[in-house]
C-alpha cells in the first residue's frame, strides 16, 4: 500500500511539474498593453514628425499605461495583496500634491505631474502583479534589442544618405529632437548585453550591440555615450572579474574598451561637420575645461507662438534648481511640489515654477525638476529608491545565480547605478522607450524572485499523498 502511495505520489508530483512548465510559459493577453505601448512610442514618432500621422496617435501609448493601471488595481484586488511600491506611490502622489496646490498649483497640472512622475513606475507594478511571467522575458528582449538596434542604426544611415546632418533630428525611428530617447535606448541596451556576457561568458552578440550602438551614437551627435558605455563596461569588467575571479582577464576586456572609446572619437570627428576644426573636436572639450563648463552652463531663449523657451545648460540646470531651494526652510526641504515643472502643450498646463519663473518654459533636465518638485525631501527619497533598487538586485542575484533572470538582473544593476547620471544628463524620466522598458525589466526580475523566494506556485494536488518517511 505504501509503495502504491508512493507512486501516486511522483506520478502527481510529475503532471504538477509539467502543468507549472506550461503556464509558466504560456502567454498572458494583457502583456499585449506593454507591447502596444512600446509599440507606440517607437513606430509613431519619426511618421507624426513628417505628417503621415496624426499626433494624436501618440496617446495611445497612455492610454495602454492606464489600462495597465486599471488591471493591476484589479490583480491588487483579487489577489489581496497590495505591494509596498503601490503604498509609496500613493503617499508621494497625495503629499507633493498637497504641496503644488499650496503653492498656488492648479488641478490640472497636478494631476499631469502626478502622471508624468509615475506612469512608468505603473507600468513596474503592472509586471510585479503578473502572476506568471514567463522564464523566457529576457531572451525576447535580447532578440527585440538586437532587432530594433539593427533597423533603427539602418534609418539612420538611410537619413544620412538622405542629407540629414547629423545631431538631434538624425535619430531614425525617434523622429525630431529624438536622440535623447535613442541615446537612452542605446546604453540600456549595451547593458542587457553586458550583463548577458557576465552571466554566460558569451561575448559576440555584446560586440555586435556595442557595435551598432556605437554607430547610431556617433551619426546622432550624442557625446553622452563614450562617456557613459565606459562607465557601463568598468563596472561590468569589474564585476565578471569578481564572479569568475579572473582579474587578469581585466587587461583584455579593459583594452577593447578603450578601443571601442578610441574608435568612437574617431569616427565622431570624421562624421560631424564642425569636429574636423582642433577647436570644435570632441576630444576639445576634454584638453579645454572652459570651453566645457561653458557648454554645461549655457541657456538659450527662443520664441515659440506667445511663449519664451529656455534650453538649459545640464550645469545651469543643477544651479538654478537648488538656488531655487533657497526660497524658504519648507521649500528647501519639499520644494514646489508635483506638477510645478511640468508642462503639457497638447493639454495646455503648465506649472507654477514655470509660468512664474524669469526663464519662461525652460527645457531642463530631470533633476532639476525633481529637485525642484520635490526638494531635498524628495531627491532623498530618489536615492533611497536607487539604494533599495540595486540591494534588492544584488541579494536576488546572490539567492537566485541560476535563474535565465541573473543576467537581466546584472544589467539593471549597470543601468540604475547610473541613475544621477542619467537624471543630470536629461529629461531622462519621461523618455517613453527606454524608460517603459527599464521599468518594465525591473518590475519582472522582481516579479520572478517574488515567486522564486516566497514559492508561491505551490503543488496543492500533492497534499494528497504522504510523502517518503511521513
């Protein structure tokens, strides 16, 4: 009789293992709302920018964040489960908010501040609630970066043939003033594959990206990458160097980056118009430190209709969000509040500290508009998210090393360490691309260590059977 049970009990144990394979493989519909999203902000922009279409399209994109919003307050719900990062979310939102209308902040712009704050975080908390992602994520998004990296650095090469001079519109897929975007995309993608190297020791789709990415850099005029895929590749030679303890393979790995560094100036000054003059090389605006701090310090003023713009200088932006600080204690500490450095032209809002600033709509960076929607208070708050962000990593890493997620989670690392730098740099938190699928990779590394440590895919079926020594 024992031996029956006993047999019963690996047949079940047997169908439960194959059921678990299946769904965990299987594909939910609603993972169609990120991909309509992405789809959106990547295939629409360049076709809005010469008319073919509407610009009304490019909502549609928001509307399929709100409709992940709806589904995970569904999930929240049924599951009765409602995570921290939703709590966080709430508190912030209805603080900073009471904070803007102290200030004299409208409704409207409070609420687009609120959206444009946390619409991407949304779409984390959309993947944490999945209940099955499925193990084969960051295969299909190593695929989809090599795909759109190839399609996009041909667009580009297509518009340089075409006369487009290379700088901010030569951005292929991302239409006007779009290598900010592309930029991003680029450098998250060199992650993904560095931290695919770190994990599997397999270099050449890493070349290839590294490659392309460096192409699609030098033709949009992006002087952020040598600087930034740089930093990526040390950190990322540090830490493969620590996982297989071979620091004499750093020297290797350390020389192909100061080639890929080398190669990048090199054609950056062959391809850019002005580079071909001593002064206006990039390599200039290391030997000249004045001619640097100029460029990080300057801003530009334009009109545009009724309205003055300002393009702000990244080191004026950091200046002129902290001299705003110094207003008052409670400023200093809260800063303006949500929305009141936001600016929607298609809704037509705009924020207190930009329609009563002396710049008039200035363009800055994210970290000017969180230090000065949020105060210290807030940039606090942003650094302990970083900190929590890469402990949480490294420790899943360190439970988890086998997991086909290490090496998605190895690249989050790369990326979010980054994160002051990609915040001074831009406005790095609204650009629509990188960042839904930056947040969407964290909210499913996180999602599956969730259910990889709490093991909450239990075999209920088994509780029937006894097993061997019970």
């Amino acid at each position: 009789m024992e031996l029956e049970q006993h047999s019963a009990w690996h047949e079940a144990k047997g169908r439960w293992a194959a059921a678990v394979a299946e769904k965990r493989n299987s594909f939910d519909v609603f993972l169609l709302l990120p991909i309509l999203a992405v789809s959106v902000d990547l295939f629409t922009p360049y076709l809005i920018w010469i008319g073919f279409l509407p610009a009304e399209l490019r909502w549609g994109s928001h509307a399929a964040l709100a409709a992940m919003i709806l589904v995970s307050v569904f999930r929240m719900l049924v599951y009765n489960r409602i995570p921290l990062s939703f709590l966080t979310i709430f508190f912030v939102s209805a603080f900073w908010s009471f904070v803007a209308i102290g200030h004299g902040q409208g409704l409207a712009s409070t609420v687009w501040g609120v959206w444009l704050l946390f619409q991407f975080p949304f779409a984390y908390l959309f993947m944490v609630l999945q209940p099955e992602p499925t193990k084969q994520l960051p295969e299909y998004l190593r695929m989809f970066f090599i795909s759109i990296l190839g399609l996009e650095l041909l667009f580009q090469l297509v518009q340089f043939a075409s006369g487009v001079a290379p700088g901010d519109d030569l951005s292929g897929l991302f239409g006007r003033n779009g290598t900010g975007n592309l930029a991003l995309f680029d450098l998250f993608a060199c992650c993904v594959f560095f931290g695919h190297w770190i994990m599997t020791r397999r270099s050449l789709s890493l070349l290839a990206v590294l490659f392309m990415s460096l192409l699609s850099s030098v033709l949009g005029e992006m002087k952020l990458f040598p600087v930034a895929v740089t930093a990526i590749g040390l950190m990322a030679v540090v830490i493969y160097a620590f996982k297989y303890r071979s620091p004499g393979k750093m020297l290797v790995y350390l020389t192909l980056i100061m080639i890929t560094l080398f190669v990048f100036v090199s054609l950056y000054n062959m391809v850019i118009p002005e580079a071909d003059e001593s002064d206006s090389s990039l390599q200039s605006y290391i030997t000249n430190p004045a001619k640097l701090m100029n460029y990080l310090n300057q801003a530009q003023s334009y009109a545009k209709g009724e309205d003055v713009y300002t393009d702000i200088g990244r080191g004026y932006a950091v200046q002129l969000g902290w001299s705003s600080l110094q207003r008052d204690p409670i400023t200093f500490l809260f800063g303006y509040g949500i929305g009141t450095r936001s600016e929607s032209q298609a809704l037509g809002t705009a924020g207190v500290a930009l329609t009563t600033g002396y710049l008039g709509m200035s363009v800055g960076t994210s970290l000017l508009v969180m230090m000065q929607e949020m105060g210290v208070v807030g940039l606090a708050l942003l650094a302990g998210f970083i900190f929590w962000t890469l402990f949480t990593l490294a420790r899943d890493i360190h439970y988890d090393s086998g997991s086909p997620a290490t090496g998605l989670r190895y690249a989050l690392i790369l990326f979010s360490i980054l994160w002051p730098l990609w915040l001074w740099y831009a406005v790095t938190w609204t650009m629509r691309v990188p960042m839904l699928l930056y947040w969407f990779s964290l909210g499913y590394v996180f999602a599956e260590s969730h259910l990889t440590r709490n093991k909450l895919i239990r075999p209920s079926i088994l509780k029937n059977f006894p097993r061997r020594g019970v």
